[in-house]
C-alpha cells in the first residue's frame, strides 16, 4: 500500500517543475521531506483505517490562508490606488510603446444612422464566417438595426490550413461568390456590387483603414506563403477579380475594433470594448492628442487632417506587472510560463489561466492540508490539465453536496482507486477556490477597465461624473459570456470604483459592460461605414 506516497512524490515533483524558487526551497526541505515520507512509509504498511497522515496545516487553515492573500488586495481603498497607478502606466505607454496602446486608423465611430447592404467576412482560427449584413439605420423607436440576412459558418481543417499563398485567397473568394450569388437572388438583381468589411483574426500591420500586410498567421496555417508582407486586401480583390466576384474590400478589423464599433452602431455611448475568453484585450476611443505622434507611424497627413479620435488597441493584456499583487501559485505559473512577465493581467484574469491557477492551489492543498486525503486526482500534475469550465462548474452547480460538479471532475481527474471517497469538505475547497480566483480575476479586471474610463474621461477634458462621461463597454468572448456571474462580479466592482449612485447614464452608471453579440461579423460590416 504505497499508492498514497506515488502521488505525494510526483506532486513534489511537479512542484520542483514549477519554478527555480520551488526548487531551492525542496533542496532546503528535502532532509525534512525523507522523514516524513519515510515516516509516511511506515505508517501505510499499518491498516488503512489508522493511517493517519500528518500535515503541515489543516484544510481549515490552508482555506483561511488561500482565502486571506486573494482577498487582502481586493478592498477599494487598493484596488483605487490599482487603477492610479495604471493609469500611470496607460499614459506612458501612450507615449512610448510599440508594443501596447497602438493607434488604429479607424478614426470615427458609426452614427446608427448608416444604411445599406453589406458583405462581411470573419477569419478566425478555426472557422471562416461569410455574411450579409443589412444596416437599416434609425427606426422610429429611436433605436438603429443590424440584420443578418444570411450567414454560412465554413470549418477551416488541417486541408485549409495548409492552402498555400494565393490558394487560401482563391478558397476564400469561391466561399465569397456563392454568398453575393445568394444576395443577386434575393434582391433580384444580376449585378451587384458589395462592399465588403473583413475581421482578421491574425497579426496584420494595417496601412489604411482598408489595408494592411500580412503577417505571419501561426496555428499551422501556410496561407503567408510567398506573401507575407502583401497587401491582405489585395491578395483577397486578386482572387475575386480572377473570378469576377463583384465586391469591394473597404475595410480590415481587429477583434477589438469589430466589437466596438458593432455595439456603437447601437449604442451612442459605447467607447470601449472587451474580448475576455482564452485570452483577453480591450480596444479605447481616445482623443488623437492622447498619443504621441511618433506611436502613429509614418501616415498620410491627410488622415491626420480628419482624425480628431482614433480607436486604440490597448493590448491590456501586458499591462499591471508591478501594480497588481500576485499570490505564490500565481509566481509558480509565471515563471514556468514560455513568457514569463509578458501578459500579467491576462495570466491573472483569462480562460486560459484560472484553471491553472485553482490547479496549482489544489495540489498545495494536497500535498500541505491533505486535500483528498493526499491523493492526488489524475493529470492534476499536468500544466494546464485544469479547464476553467470545472472552475464554472463548481460555481454554477446550485446543490449544496456539490453532486454534479464533483461527477463532473472526477470525470476529467479520477482519483486512485485506493483513495478514499472525497469528504463534501474537499468539494467544498474546490468551489471556495474556483470563487476565489474568479472573484480577483473580475476585481482585477474592473480596476484595469476603471483606469481605462478615467484616462479617457480625463483626455476628453471630461469631469468623471458628467455626462458624457457615461459610456458602455462592448464585451465579447467565452469567459464574459459563459462563465457563471463572471460579467455581473465585474460589473459590481466597477460600480464600486466609480462610486456608483451619483446618478450617470443608464440607471446611473457610468460604465456599463454590455455583451455584444456576432460582434465580429456584424463589426466588420459597421466598419465598411465607418471607412468612408
Ligand atoms: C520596439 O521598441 C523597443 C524599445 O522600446 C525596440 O528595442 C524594438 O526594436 C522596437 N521594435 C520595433 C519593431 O520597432
Ligand atoms: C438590390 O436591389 C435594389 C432594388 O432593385 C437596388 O436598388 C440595389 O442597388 C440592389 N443592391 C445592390 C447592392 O446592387
Ligand atoms: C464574439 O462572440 C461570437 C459568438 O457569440 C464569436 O463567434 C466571435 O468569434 C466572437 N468575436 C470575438 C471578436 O471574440
């Protein structure tokens, strides 16, 4: 009966993987470790039922450690002070980034008066997404109306993938054809001629509001062959001319920019957006004096002339390194991560990382308080074996035994067959952890988007609660859409840091996280608008 030791020892093992401190510290304790796993040893020769493992703490006091170091930084006293310094960081990076707060050339937003018929395409990892999109402007209630008429889903395989060159441009336009062949149909006409609004999914130095270069696309797609650094707008308009598809490319939208102009469309008050899933970003509205003029890059002064705003890639993702506080699991991540430093806020707040994080609490908790009798479930000890969904599944599950959420994860991470049967505690510590990280993940965020409200209230020449100091963020993706209460925690936290009840906007607030729905199809048309 040595099955309880194999995990304890692939946990210390897993642990020393995790870090270089890890592993100076083990070297430190390893004299200590040979006595209490030899200790150990011993002990399980003897029957199960008096084995009686010693540990550093009990389940009680771990909970009451993990729960103190996630929440002391949370109160709103920090969290303001937070959002101060970020914004010290927001306006540097204005000045002086190459890398984050990059000016778009996207320099209006849609009125919601803009009418018309547009094709619009969404290029994404895994699917290309084709559409027809009727703006049909302002209706009498005051509110502006977006139709899909048509939309057809195509799954981008392995095949696609690797399409080389002007081959992936030649699939995309047959795609693109048989759409503005519906659209001749339904609008009984031979000839149309659409303009066309694409989201790219993928790294593309824009050069106008219509162009931009290629860049290398990763996740195995071969579509940049022998053309990277091309024109993406001409490399799609020379497979459409090839075989006389009658439209016109206007406009190329990042995620950000496509969610933020398709909300605007809808809402005046839309100035931000949000894409929280795997990973995360945020895009700002901003006064073109905002940033230097050296973030803007060589550009017509013609565009300079017109642009009064400019829509801003924040790349949030990368900002907060020495603002927020991190706790030892979120440290142990970090420094195993391929680039440590390079995104705090989103190793701190996205789908990816919540389940890494709960995962690396578990087996402390494991190996330190004896959670799960000191078993330790399987591919826990796996990097990123942890899905965010069991996270959502512990805090979406409404019976107090926890019943569907335990079957849920021992579905994923079934524990020996010699370990005893978990105690409702231990499920208990599961849900108390997926509520932990979540919690500080959605405070986090608030604070970083609160920063973002006030640099722009600010720039505006704005006081934070006057008028058109309201504004509403378009929120897109995974983690804000599905994850239980994820969108409302944060949008309680907002309202905490704006001092909510001085009556602003909407039911008196003065930023509100809206979700966007089809935001990138839809963006991609509304931008066809906002380009001319
Ligand atoms: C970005 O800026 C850094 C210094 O801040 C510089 O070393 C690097 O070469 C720049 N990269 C590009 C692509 O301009
Ligand atoms: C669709 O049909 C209407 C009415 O015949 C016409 O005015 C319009 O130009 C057509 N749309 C396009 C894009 O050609
Ligand atoms: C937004 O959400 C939709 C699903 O509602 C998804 O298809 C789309 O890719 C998302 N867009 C972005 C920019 O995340």
């Amino acid at each position: 009966m040595t099955s309880a030791r194999q995990p304890f020892l692939a946990l210390i093992f897993d642990l020393c993987k995790q870090t270089r401190l890890f592993k100076a510290i083990m070297v430190m304790l390893s004299p200590l470790l040979q006595t209490l796993t030899s200790t150990h040893h011993i002990r399980t020769k003897q029957p199960r039922h008096v084995v009686e493992q010693v540990y550093e703490k009990s389940m009680e006091e771990f909970t009451a450690e993990t729960r103190a170091v996630f929440e002391k930084p949370l109160s709103l006293d920090r969290l303001l002070d937070y959002s101060d310094k970020l914004q010290k960081e927001y306006k540097e990076r204005l000045q002086s980034s190459n890398i984050s707060m990059l000016p778009s050339y996207q320099h209006t937003l849609p009125t919601g008066l803009e009418k018309g018929d547009f094709l619009a395409l969404d290029v994404g990892g895994s699917t290309f997404r084709v559409a027809l999109i009727r703006l049909c402007g302002r209706k009498e209630n005051g509110e502006s109306e977006i139709q899909i008429r048509r939309i057809r889903n195509v799954v981008i395989d392995k095949k696609i993938r690797d399409l080389k060159g002007q081959e992936f441009f030649d699939w995309m336009a047959e795609r693109i054809a048989d759409m503005l062949a519906e659209y001749n149909h339904m609008n009984g006409t031979t000839d149309a001629r659409l303009p066309m609004g694409l989201a790219w999914s993928f790294p593309v130095e824009q050069t106008s509001p219509r162009t931009g270069k290629l860049l290398a696309m990763g996740k195995g797609f071969c579509a940049t062959h022998g053309c990277e650094e091309q024109d993406l707008s001409e490399l799609i308009m020379r497979s459409c001319r090839r075989k006389n598809v009658n439209v016109e490319m206007r406009a190329i939208v990042n995620d950000g920019s496509a969610t933020l102009v398709s909300q605007a469309y809808r809402d005046p008050t839309a100035r931000m957006s949000l894409i929280l899933g795997t990973g995360m970003n945020a895009a700002v509205y901003l006064p073109t004096t905002a940033l230097a003029r050296a973030k803007f890059g060589p550009r017509p002064a013609a565009w300079f002339r017109s642009a009064a705003h400019v829509l801003v890639n924040t790349e949030l993702s990368m900002f907060g390194k020495h603002t927020l506080p991190t706790t030892r699991w979120d440290d142990a991540l970090n420094a195993a991560h391929t680039l440590p430093d390079f995104q705090p806020l989103e190793y701190l707040c996205t789908g990816r990382y919540l389940g890494e994080i709960a995962r690396l609490i578990l087996l402390d908790a494991i190996a330190s308080a004896g959670l799960f009798a000191g078993h330790v479930p399987e591919l826990l000890t796996e990097p990123y074996a942890l899905d965010t969904r069991l996270l959502a599944a512990f805090e979406a599950d409404p019976d107090p035994a926890l019943s569907t959420a335990s079957a849920t994860f021992l579905a994923s991470h079934r524990l020996p067959p010699s370990a005893p049967a978990p105690r409702q505690e231990d499920w208990l510590f599961l849900r108390t952890t997926a509520q932990l990280v979540s919690r500080r993940a959605q405070a986090y965020l608030a604070t970083a988007l609160h920063a973002l409200w006030r640099l722009r209230t600010r720039e505006e020449g704005l006081e934070p609660g006057c008028d058109g100091s309201a504004v509403s963020i378009a929120c897109n993706g995974t983690l804000a859409e599905k994850y239980p209460g994820f969108l409302q925690g944060t949008q309680g936290v907002l309202d905490a840091l704006c001092g909510e009840g001085m009556g602003v906007g909407e039911g008196g607030r003065k930023v509100a996280l809206e979700m966007a729905p089809e935001s990138s199809i839809l963006g991609a048309a509304v931008a066809v608008c906002c380009a001319e």
